[in-house]
C-alpha cells in the first residue's frame, strides 16, 4: 500500500500520459505520473463534466480515476508505472 | 427540562415514512416537529435500494396490493409538489419495472404469483401484468445474458434517488415551517386522549397528535401509547459498481441503475436480528445473479457495499392504526419507505390531520394479530 516517494531515485521508466511521453522513477504511481507530466486534468467527471486531478493518492478520493493501457476508470494512484504505459484522459462514465 | 413546546403534531422517526407524513402533515397547515433519533438509529431510509415498486407487494392481502398501487399512482404528484416547493429533483422515473427469472421454475412461480394478484385486485384497479419471454426482454434490456429465461413486468414501478428523497422531504417539511430537531431519541412520554408530551433531546414537546413512525423503535414505543407494532429486522445487503454511462431503460427488482451512473445490485434477504455486518457468501450471491442477468456486470470494479435493516411486520404488510385508548396516537410501520412515500405523504397524512384513519386501513390495524379467544 506504502510506496516510496517519486523524487527520491531517477527518473527510468517512460510512460506516456494523454499521449506525452514522460520519464518517472520505477515504482512510482500512474498517478504521480500524471502529476509529473504537468497535466491539467486526468479525468471529467461523470455527471458536470468537470475537470480533475490526481488528489489523496492512496485509493479513497477515485478523483485520478484514468484509462490505462485501454482499461477504463483505473485508480492511477493503485497502479505502478510500467515502461511503454499509456495513461490517458477518462472522459465522463466509462461506457460499457 | 425546559418549558414545553407546544405542536399541532409530533412525528418521532425523521426516516422516509416519518419525514414524508411529516411534510404531509406540514403541508396541511399543522405546525409539527420531527424528532429524528440521530447516528445511532439503524437508519433503514439510508440503506435501501430505491426502487418504487408494486409488482412484488401484497400478494395475498389485497388491500396491501391496492395501497403500494395508490402510492405508486401518488408517486408522480409527490416528486412534483418536491419540485415545486424546494427545487429538488429526486430523479423519478417510472417506465415500469421488470423482475428477471433465471430458470424455468423462476419463471413459472412468478407466472403463478402475478396471475394470483391479478385475481386478487379484481376489476376495481385491474392489475396489468406481462410474462415477458427472453427474446421478447432482450429487444427492451439488449444486455441480458443467456441465463435469463424471462420476467414479469407491470408498467407501475419505477425507481428514485432515495437520499435526496430523504433530504427533499426533510427541506421541504422544514420549508413549510416544520421544527426538526436532531439527536432527539425519546426519552420519556405520556399519553392521554388527544393530548401528548413527549421529550426529547433536553425538550418537551406537547401536541394532540403523535405519530410514531421510528422504524425498528416503534416496536418498543407503540405500547407507550396504547399501540402495538410488531416488526422485526430483516436484512438486506447492496454492492454498487462504478458509475457507467446510461444503459438500462427500466430497473429490476435486483439491479438498477442510478441516476448518477452507478449500478445497485442487491434483494437479499437474511433473518439475523440486529446484525448489521456484511456476509462475504451473501456478497458472492447477490453478485453472481447479477452477473448471470447482466454479463457485463462482471468487468465493473465493485466500489462500495452495506447492509441495512428492513422493518418487517410479522407478516411482511404494513402497519396502520390510531390508538384506541389514546385517540390521536398513531403508528405507521412498513418496508417499504420509498413505495409508500407517495401514499404517506397525500392519503394517510391528510388522515391524521383530519384525526380519522380511513376505512381502507383497517384491514393494517395491528389488531390482525391478536390472538383470538377459542370458541
């Protein structure tokens, strides 16, 4: 559940959030990836449309929820980076 | 204590059925207070499932039957008087309501149980049913899975937001210059013909009217006022899934989609008291038939589950009486605080106002219970 903090070793993984290619430690969160690449938002939420980010990074708030590798509405704080991820907007409810 | 307060009415129980008589009674012009027990009251009206629905009630007590329906029919009039007098939209929507069986004998017990309330309501409020064979559904509900044999459906159910139905009739009671008062369990009472004190909370309330309406508490405080309620727990569990975007045209009896998104899958059913811990095997079931409904419920993250206490008369029908030793003593006890919300808030609240339980009712008098002499 405990992970260590991003900036504590180098940058080597290349993940890609909302297309942009972004280099973060291993180990690190699709989350803190996203907070790394600068983005504005990772999601719009499901009924305003309203744009968020990342937010109590461990798995109560679901305000970083993103589509990773194609998956939909993914927590991106409860998954580690993976080299090649892509980490991308979630757009309003996730269609099914 | 301080000085008392006095009322036109004192409704103990700030749930969906005390909250919608309430805003009835409020409604009506009588100045009230609702006193609402606070966290640590089961709180069945924050557990339940949402759905308004007749399909599944009364089968065998017509009278029971007659009243969800009447209720359903209110419903619409209830979510627009809440519009209008405090701007909530409590998300009804009533397009009817399908219950899905899974095999065969499903199928034919629920063929057999609405041809059973169609004979039962006889010709003064027809009961129109369908069974629904599967390739007749899957044109209305495309994502059925193949275990899906077919389902009844009567066109009067529907669905709503039972959390900002609760709030809605809360501000609206309060609106109309209701007294809601918190963190208020009844501490003591006395009871006289038409003349009542009650306190609570450090108060005294005093009225000519008191209705109890305290869910699984009416069972200890109906005797307090010459009345008898007996209901026990029944529990029930709920899983929700992460919101999706819309996809059902109408609920089930088991699985309904919120007006946010989220799917509510549930209808358990467990007799084990005052116990309100979820059971992971109960979990597993409500999961698996809705997985075998729906297939695609399989691939939706589960985001959060509960338990919650239904209030369940001795015989599964509701509770309806005024007491006879202390006239202007009410009780009302049922399960079904969302159904009956249309029927509490405009038939039995304009009853209580006017002091008279009307005729209908009295097949709901606890009274059913007594004990007969043997001959």
């Amino acid at each position: 559940m405990y992970a260590t903090r991003p900036e504590a070793r180098p940058a080597t993984v290349e993940v890609f959030v909302d297309g942009v290619a972004v280099m973060v430690p291993a180990g690190a969160s699709a989350a803190a990836a996203v907070l790394l690449a600068g983005a504005a938002a990772i999601r719009e939420t499901s009924i305003s449309g309203a744009p968020r980010l990342p937010y109590c990074m461990m798995g109560v708030c679901f305000d970083c929820l993103a589509e990773v590798d194609g998956a939909p509405n993914v927590q991106a704080c409860m998954v580690a980076v993976a080299p090649g991820m892509r980490i991308s907007r979630q757009r309003g409810a996730r269609h099914v | 204590m301080s000085a008392p307060e006095s009322f036109q009415a004192i409704i103990v129980g700030g749930g969906l059925v005390g909250s919608a008589i309430a805003w009835g009674l409020a409604r009506e012009g009588l100045r009230c207070v609702l006193l609402d027990e606070g966290d640590i009251a089961f709180r069945a009206s924050r557990g339940n499932f949402g759905l308004v629905w007749a399909q599944s009630k009364g089968q065998g007590a017509p009278h029971y039957q007659r009243w969800t329906r009447y209720s359903a029919n209110a419903w619409p009039e209830l979510a627009r008087e809440l519009a209008d007098a405090v701007g909530a939209d409590v998300g009804l929507h009533q397009p009817g309501g399908v219950h899905l069986c899974l095999s065969d004998k499903e199928m034919a017990d629920r063929a057999d149980r609405m041809a059973q309330m169609a004979r039962e309501a006889g010709n003064s409020l027809p009961f129109h049913y369908r069974m629904i064979e599967a390739p007749e559904l899957r044109g209305m509900l495309p994502q059925l899975g193949p275990s899906v044999v077919g389902a009844s459906f009567t066109p009067y159910d529907g669905h709503v937001d039972p959390l900002r139905l609760l709030h809605a009739l809360h501000r609206a009671f309060t609106g109309a210059g209701g007294v809601y008062v918190p963190n208020a369990k009844v501490e003591r009472s006395d009871a006289a013909p038409r003349d009542f004190r009650v306190m609570a909370a450090g108060r005294v309330f005093e009225a000519p009217r008191v209705v109890l309406a305290a869910g699984l508490g009416n069972a200890a405080l109906a005797p307090e006022f010459g009345l008898s309620a007996p209901v026990r727990p029944q529990q029930g569990q709920v899983l929700v899934t992460e919101r999706v975007a819309p996809i059902f045209t109408m609920p089930t009896t088991s699985v309904r989609q919120t007006m946010q998104g989220s799917l509510l899958l549930g209808d358990s059913v467990a007799e084990v008291g005052y116990d309100i811990s979820q059971k992971p095997a109960v979990m597993a079931e409500i999961a698996k038939r809705a997985v075998l409904s729906f297939p695609f419920i399989a691939r939706l993250n589960i985001v959060r589950a509960w338990s919650a206490l239904r209030i369940m008369p001795k015989d599964g029908v509701a509770i309806y009486d005024q007491s006879e030793r202390f006239p202007g003593a009410f009780t009302a006890n049922c399960h079904s605080g969302v159904t009956l919300a249309g029927a509490h808030a405009r038939l039995l609240a304009p009853m209580i106002a006017a002091g008279q339980l009307d005729g209908m009712l009295d097949p709901f008098s606890a009274r059913r219970f007594d004990v007969r002499d043997a001959a």
